[in-house]
C-alpha cells in the first residue's frame, strides 16, 4: 500500500486496511474525519482527558466495510474527530523520526 495515508485497523483476528491510492475520489478519512489525537497524543499523561473529550468518533467494524461512527452527540458543523492510530504508526509513517520528535517537544 503506497498512497496518501495509509491505516490498518485489526478487530478480532482479522485485519483491515484503508489505503489512500486505492480511494481516488478521496472520500472518507481527512476529508470527513480527521485525526482529534494528534499532536497531543504524543504526550499522552498531559493530554488523555483532552483527547477524550475531543475525539468523537471510533471506527467501527461492520461484516467487510469499516464504518465511522459517533461516540457521542455531535451538533451540527462540528468536526468529526476519530484517533487514526493508538500507537502512532499512522503518523510515523508520514513523518521522519525527527519530525515527530519535534512535535513531541513542542507538545510538551
């Protein structure tokens, strides 16, 4: 998988992947839901509330589809925020190693 962002959820025993180059209307994940974790979750004792509290969708898992759905109310023109990734491998495949170590100090 080579495209603009690449993310792989597992549920279960089985794996999912989501692969930017496969979708090219660009229909769904940073368009329609973008990352509410990041760059806080870099520092995640000082931001786990705040993280909470903004994330407001998960992914959700529904025979072969991967579905968005909300984890709370969510009023109208309020952006959809979902954590790409728990371990941070989304965003450190898209950053050097020296990016996101200059995003962790800056969030710290």
């Amino acid at each position: 998988m080579d495209g603009d962002y690449v993310i792989e959820m597992t549920f279960t025993d089985k794996s999912v992947s989501v692969d930017g180059k496969q979708n090219p209307y660009e229909l769904g994940l940073g368009i329609f839901c973008n990352d509410g974790s990041f760059p806080l979750s870099l520092a995640k004792v000082k931001f786990s509330k705040l993280i909470a509290h903004r994330v407001n969708c998960e992914f959700s898992k529904w025979n072969d589809e991967v579905w968005i759905k909300t984890t709370r109310e969510v009023d109208a023109g309020e952006e959809l925020l979902v954590i790409y990734s728990h371990d941070q491998s989304y965003w450190t495949s898209i950053f050097s190693a020296v990016k996101v170590s200059q995003e962790t100090d800056r969030t710290i």
